[in-house]
C-alpha cells in the first residue's frame, strides 16, 4: 500500500484523543516540529512504525487553526491591527507585527508575545488577542515578516524561519518589544511571554534588556546561560510542562544560577503535560493545565506590570 492510500484508509477509520495517541507518535511529533523533517517524512515514519492507526494519530497532532481560536478577530472588546516598525540591525530593517489593544483610552501595561519557530501563526495571534482582553497592550511581531510574512501553514513557516540569521531574528523580535513598551498608548511596563522557540526569547530578553523589562514568562523554553543570569532583573515566571527532556534538561542548571544570583522567580512544572500543552490547536493540549498556567500567567503580569 503506498503512504497516500495508508493515510486515507488511516484517516478515516477513525479520530483520537489525547490519551489514546501513541507515545512514540508524540516523540515523533516533536521531532517534526523542531527539525527539519518535512511533513511526508513525518507521515511516512509514523507508518513505519508499524502502529494501528498511527498515520492517524499523527494527523491527528497537525494544528487545527481554524478551529480553535478562543477569541475572535472580531470580537468588539478588542481592537487588532498589523503595524510596521523600525527595525535597525535585524533581517531587512523593517518589521511588521499584531496589535492588539482593549476597548478603551489606555494607557495600557504591554505584553509582547513571541511565536514558535515557524513565524506568527493564527494560535499565536489568538494569544494576543487573550492578552488584550485582560487589559494589556498585546504585540505579536511576525520574525518572518523580512522574507515574506507567516506563510499560511507551520511547515513552511518553520523552514523560513530556519534560514533566517539567528542573531537578526533576534534583533527583530527584541525591537518589537521596544516598540510596544514605547507606544503611545503602554504605560511604558512591559512583560513578555512565548512560547517554545520564544519561550527561549523572553529567557533572553531578560538577559538583554535588564530593569527595562518588568516581567518575563517564558513557556517551555530554553534557558539562558549560567553566565548570562546576573544580568537578569525582571522577575520571571518560568512555565514547565511535565514530559519535555530536551527543556527540562536546562531547569536545574537554570535554576540554580538564578537562586545563587538572588533572582526574583518561581516555576511551575505542570502535571500529565507535553511540550506544547498550551497550544489548544493540537492534541498536546492539556485544557485543564494551560488554564491554570494562563491564570497564572495574567495573574503574574498584573502584579508586576500595575
């Protein structure tokens, strides 16, 4: 049978939840997700693991934007737009991101949110709009924007963002937190938040931009270097999902450094979780704890960020 006719036959024999998919379909999933692995790669080795259904379960963990946006674009107590700003030392020198302010005069406290490796995505400018209905200034700057722009589907996404020079995306991402602290409508606080490839960002913001940034939330991130934390004056509060080695690997190193330095910080390690549990496109999602680190997030940014 050939990949095509097992992933229709696959597919519609029958859906999957969470529980019933496969570990080593998982494994599979985030080795896609952060390699280079193209998505019939990805298919033909979830078949050549010879699992019942496991073409299935591994469609099954492909996102499903459409579905699951929490808050619309039209919803009347928001207000989203696309903005460009400058952008000195990054890819192009200009960049472009989504804004999103509460009904209101303002001035509002900013959060700035930074994507996965793949540019902004719909489930990325859904947080944005989450933000913003908590009272922030919420930005989401597209990294991808230099070379075109979020593609329309991760798996472009995540090759375009693979070619980019590391350190001018970074550049990028770092000017549009700028921008928003700036804005004319912030209070002039700034917080962070990301998630994966920006849960690693704001981990780096916070060595970067020092006392300028007020709060950093990086989920399931990559750490900052030993070497780096002195630098660190935000408070941080560091999300952990529960079955992540390649992240949780970095957490007792991290944490030491930043108890040894004086760091104001907490994490939080969330039970019966994957790599990329808040994201409510795919099946990794855990509802119950992404609510509780979201409430923790809002929480931690209105105390830090009043």
């Amino acid at each position: 049978m050939t990949l095509t006719a097992e992933i229709s036959k696959d597919h519609s024999e029958r859906s999957y939840s969470p529980e019933e998919i496969d570990p080593r379909i998982y494994d599979l999933y985030d080795e896609f997700c952060h390699t280079s692995m193209d998505r019939r790669t990805f298919l033909a080795r979830a078949a050549a693991l010879g699992i019942i259904g496991g073409v299935a379960m591994a469609q099954a963990l492909l996102p499903r934007y459409a579905e699951a946006a929490m808050v619309k674009f039209t919803d009347p107590r928001i207000k989203p737009t696309y903005v460009e700003y400058d952008s000195p030392g990054g890819t192009s020198g200009k960049m472009r991101g989504y804004l999103v302010q509460p009904t209101g005069e303002g001035p509002f406290p900013a959060v700035v949110v930074i994507h996965e490796n793949r540019g902004l995505n719909p489930h990325i400018e859904d947080v944005a709009r989450r933000a913003a209905l908590e009272g922030f200034l919420a930005f989401a700057p597209d990294g991808l924007y230099p070379i075109g722009g979020y593609p329309g589907n991760d798996e472009d996404g995540k090759a375009m963002q693979a070619g980019l020079d590391k350190g001018k995306l970074f550049t990028d991402l770092l000017n549009g937190a700028k921008f928003v602290k700036a804005h004319p409508l912030s209070t002039g606080k700034l917080g962070a938040t990301g998630f994966c490839y920006g849960g690693g960002v704001v981990n780096a913001f916070a060595v970067e931009m020092g006392a300028d940034l007020n709060a950093g939330v990086p989920f399931y991130g990559a750490a900052a270097k030993a070497e780096d934390v002195p630098k660190i004056q935000a408070p941080l509060l560091i999300q952990y999902a529960e079955d992540d080695p390649r992240i949780n690997a970095m957490r007792e190193g991290y944490e030491a450094a930043l108890k040894s330095n004086g760091k104001s910080f907490e994490a939080h390690v969330y039970p019966g979780t994957k790599h990329g549990f808040h994201n409510n496109s795919t099946p990794r999602f855990n509802e119950e704890q992404a609510k509780i680190a979201w409430d923790r997030t809002v929480a931690f940014f209105k105390a830090h960020l009043a």
